[in-house]
C-alpha cells in the first residue's frame, strides 16, 4: 500500500502547511517549522491534546502509544515527520 | 456494555461517543454507583487505546469486552488535583517492570480483575495493566463513601508489584499530563452523561410527586413556588444534555476541541446535578429523605461527581486557560 491510498494525497509540504494554519489559528501566531513550541511557554495539556486530535482527523492517522511522546510535537517539522510516517504504516 | 465504544474487532458493542452517552445516562438514572463502574471500564478500555499499541489492544480490550473488570488510579495520598506531584514508579528490571506507589479512591478497585496504573516511566510517565491478583497488591475498600457507595472505591497498595514488560502501556515515558488528559477526556464525558441521567431521574420523581401530592386543596405543581423548582430542574436537564451532546459530537467528528468540550460538559452537568438533585430533595421533602430514595441517593451521588475526574475548581481552571490568548507577555509564563 502507498501514501496515496488515503484520502487526499499529502507531501512534507501540505501537511506542514495544514499545521501552521492550525497553530496561527488556535494561537493568533505564525510559527517557523523548527520553533519549539513548548519552550516557548505556548501550549497546554489542553492544547497538546487538540494538537494530537486535529493531527488525527486532519490527516486520518491513529496517533498512540509511543508516537504521543512530545519529541514528536515538539515542531511544525517535527508533526510532519510522524504524520507521513503513519500515513505510510497505517494504510 | 461497560464500555461500549470499544469496536467490534475487539468484541465491543463500537458505539459512537453520543450513543454511549445515552445509555451512560439511562444506567446513570438508575444507579450512579453502576455507571461509576461503567466509566472505569469504559475508561480504562480508553487509556488502553490510546497510550497502548497494537498488540496491547489484542491483548487487553478483549478482556474488558468479555467480562474482566478494570479499575484506572490516578489520585495517590499526595496527588489530587496536582497529578504532576504522583509518587508511583513503574520501574525497568529485564523483561518486567515493577510497580512501586499507592492510589486512593480508585473507583471499581474492589471489583477489579485489572488494575491500569498511572507512574512515572523512563523520565516521563504513562500507564501499566496489573492484575489486581498479582503478588505485592493489596486492595482495601473506603468503608463508607458520602455517595456511589455500590461503585467499590479502594485504596491500593503496589508493594513492587512485578508485571511483564509488555504491560507498560506505550513502552516509553509519555509527557504526564498529555496522557493524563487522554485518559481523563474519556471519564469526564461518562461522568457528564451521567450527570444528565441523575437529573433525569430527578426530574421524574419530582414531576410524578408534584402533580400527585395535594397540600392547601391543590397540587404541588399549582403552587407556584413549586412550580419554579419544576422548571429550573427541567432546565438543568436540558442545559446539561445539550454540554453532553456538544462534546459528544466533537469526539465523533474529531473536533480538535474535544478534551476541553468535555471539561466543559463535565463542569456544567455536575454542576447542574448537584444543584438540581437538591431542588429535588426540597420538593419531595420527606417523601426522598430516606436513605436509599432516588432523589436522596442523587443528592449525595451528585455531589461526589463535583469531584471526581477534575474538580469543578480544577475545571474552572483550564477553561480559563482555554480563554487566554498566547501574547508575546504571557507566553513565557503559561507552562507546558
């Protein structure tokens, strides 16, 4: 199976840019790809949680067990990475 | 039926979350204390899902569809309201972990076939499945809870209680509060439905009374004093079905609002339970002040429900939160 077996097709380009509308949206700010957004002090429990939810339905990926670890929402960068990464394990 | 969202492949019922609400609030009508042991199950069922992997979901949610009972500890004698302050380890040694630490009023403890354990894990923290059979645990009943008081809430003790390896949900250290949330999101909403089924049984016995009972030649409902109770309590009903049915449709669409719908939910529905189980006790008057009545065991089950899954302070709390907009000022000093 592919990547493209999912609805819609996405590459690193889309689905980073479908997170940074995201976080412009929820936090009124613009956010480069390999900012730390929790260093910066921005996020929440809450937050990281809408993160993970809107991640999975966005994108039709199951976000659990060892892929909720922070490292993987750490960055714009960092989402994009894990989202084509299930996309392609969870066909 | 315990937990009735897990999905068929795993021997569930897979309702949706607004399905489930439903019967969470018909079974919450009846008894608080059973729908207390549906919201374990249904939460531990949950917690398994989301922390735990694949072959984690094989092994354990058949076993909660089939008739095992589970139990979920996150409160510890030094941990409340501030979970980041919990003391239990789940600790590396070869092929199995051990599990040190202690959990007070674990809702279904004393029922529990499995125990799913909140710790600190590997720098981070996550959750670990032990069977309340395992050498080490020892499980003692809150003699006499204010409320709920069929729901078997015990205090555990975990005296490095050694479990397999591959009962670590995850197998990694999580950040706690993300995982906390995951878990809690599910309970909140369980409590919040069944909040609504605590009103809706007081919303009957207080309509079938009022309209019976005559006093000064005419029904309670004709006096109109009475006659406010009665629709204040029917607006308390709608008020939280409608937060209920909200957050619901946001876990079933993938609302990225979900977790905090359901904190608004759960918020609202107990508040409005609290409230409308005591304007029930009023318009029954002597008629509910025996013990096992419906409106007396709402009034004391209701109140426990502002409590349990978050406080209503702690509610408050991250609603408020929620409201604040990051700013160059305060981004520094909102914490992760």
């Amino acid at each position: 199976m592919t990547i493209s077996s999912k609805p819609g097709s996405h590459t690193a380009e889309t689905v980073a840019q479908e997170v940074q509308r995201f976080l412009e949206q929820r936090t009124k700010q613009t956010w480069d790809p390999d900012t730390d957004l929790f260093s910066s002090g921005a996020v929440s429990s809450m937050f990281a949680m809408e993160l993970v939810v809107h991640l999975e339905s966005s994108f039709d990926v199951v976000i659990s067990g060892p892929d909720l670890a922070l490292d993987n929402f750490r960055t714009v960068n960092a989402m994009t990475a894990m989202v084509l990464r299930l996309r392609e394990a969870q066909p | 039926m315990l937990c009735a969202q897990v999905g068929p492949e795993h021997g569930g019922t897979g309702l949706d979350s607004r399905a489930n609400g439903e019967l969470t609030a018909r079974v919450g009508a009846r008894c608080s204390s059973l729908r207390s042991v549906m919201t374990s199950q249904g939460m531990a069922a949950w917690t398994v899902r989301r922390l735990g992997g694949p072959e984690q979901w094989d092994t354990f949610l058949p076993r909660l569809t089939s008739g095992d009972l589970a139990a979920v500890g996150f409160s510890e004698p030094g941990a409340g309201s501030d979970l980041s302050a919990m003391e239990t380890e789940i600790a590396d040694d070869g092929a199995q972990v051990v599990v040190t630490g202690r959990k007070v009023w674990i809702t279904a403890a004393h029922y529990a076939d499995l125990l799913v354990v909140f710790g600190t894990y590997r720098g981070g923290a996550t959750a670990v499945v032990v069977p309340a059979g395992a050498p080490g645990v020892r499980i003692t009943r809150v003699p006499n809870p204010l409320g709920c008081r069929a729901a078997g809430h015990a205090d555990i003790t975990l005296d490095a209680v050694r479990v397999p390896a591959d009962h670590v949900l995850g197998g990694t250290g999580l950040p706690l509060p993300l995982a906390t949330t995951a878990a809690l999101t599910y309970g909140r909403m369980s409590v919040a439905w069944g909040c609504v089924g605590i009103l809706r049984a007081c919303l009957d016995a207080a309509a079938a009374h009022t309209t019976t009972r005559e006093q000064s030649g005419r029904v309670l409902a004709e006096h109109q004093l009475v006659a406010r109770h009665l629709a204040e309590l029917y607006v308390a009903e709608r008020h939280a079905t409608r937060a209920c049915e909200h957050a619901s449709a946001s876990w079933d669409t993938g609302s990225p609002d979900m977790a905090v719908d359901a904190v608004h939910a759960k918020y609202v529905a107990s508040r409005e339970a609290a409230e409308g189980a005591a304007r029930a006790v009023q318009l029954l008057a002597s008629a509910a002040a025996s013990d096992g009545h419906v409106v007396a065991r709402a009034y004391r089950d209701a109140k426990l429900m502002e409590v349990i899954e978050g406080t209503s302070e702690i509610c408050q709390l991250i609603l408020a939160q929620h409201t604040r907009k990051p700013t160059q000022h305060t981004r520094r000093k909102v914490q992760a």
